[in-house]
C-alpha cells in the first residue's frame, strides 16, 4: 500500500529547509512572525501550523510552498533539497 510518507517518517520535504531559512533570516525571525508573512501573501497559516511544517508532521501545498519560496526569496525547488 502506498503511503505518503518520506522514509524519515515526515510528511513533507522542505520543513527542514523551511526552519533554516527562517534561523537564517537578517532579523530575528519566530514561526509567529513567519506566518504573519505568509498572511500578507495570502496564505492563512499560524504558529503551530508553521511548526508541524518544520517538523515534518504536516503537508505542504503548493500554493503555501510558493508562497514560503517568495516570503524567503528562492525558488521551490530550492525549498524540496
């Protein structure tokens, strides 16, 4: 049976990308801060939401991954390696 899972157990690829970015950003940046930028783009995520997606335990779609890509100035493709 097919499963939609990484064989880590997560349920996404870029959530580790996604926590280095916001670490790495100029200004202190907090997962409630990073969901407030993502509200601006359009995409109605919170704190908690932001960290399921850091720590693998939520999906991704594409629209809030182009939206993350946008918000941390690089691509999608960048945000799956």
């Amino acid at each position: 049976m097919y499963k939609n899972k990484n064989k880590d157990g997560t349920l996404n690829l870029c959530g580790k990308n996604v926590a280095a970015l916001r670490k790495a950003l100029p200004e202190k940046t907090s997962q409630q801060k990073l969901a407030a930028m993502l509200q601006l783009e359009g995409i109605d995520l919170d704190k908690n939401a932001i960290q399921r997606i850091e720590s693998g335990q939520r999906f991704v779609t594409d629209l809030e991954l182009k939206a993350l890509a946008k918000v941390f100035h690089t691509t999608a493709d960048a945000l799956l390696k």
